[in-house]
C-alpha cells in the first residue's frame, strides 16, 4: 500500500523539525567532531524530507468516500 500525499507532507516536517533541532543542538556541542556529526546528521534528515515531498508530489490525496449505511 502506498502512503497519501498527506502522510508522505507530514513525514518531511517531522523529518524537517528534527533537522531543525539537531542543527540548534550542534551549536551546543563542544567539540567540534561533535558539531560535525549532529550537523551531517541534519543534512541526512533534510534529504530525506526533499525525498519524501518529491514522492508526494506524484501521491494521490487521500479521498475518503461518504459512508453507503450512514
């Protein structure tokens, strides 16, 4: 089964919020090997999120159908 546009749209943004959060973080660190990772890291959650909205781009919206009982 394949995911609706919506899903794929709020998989990115999570992914988008947690490179978000990982890029504030890396400007925590203290050193500097640690800075590198959390922001390579951040970089992957990115791409991911392009990915996931690329996909969206050709998912179908979800429709859901009125009841045939209600």
């Amino acid at each position: 089964m394949s995911a609706s546009k919506e899903s794929l749209l709020q998989q990115a943004d999570a992914l988008r919020d947690l490179s978000r959060r990982a890029r504030r973080l890396s400007a925590t660190m203290g050193l500097e090997s640690d800075r590198r990772r959390l922001s390579r890291h951040a970089e992957e959650l990115e791409e991911s999120a392009s990915r996931l909205e690329e996909n969206a781009a050709g998912a179908k919206t979800m429709v859901i159908k009125p009841s045939e009982f209600g």
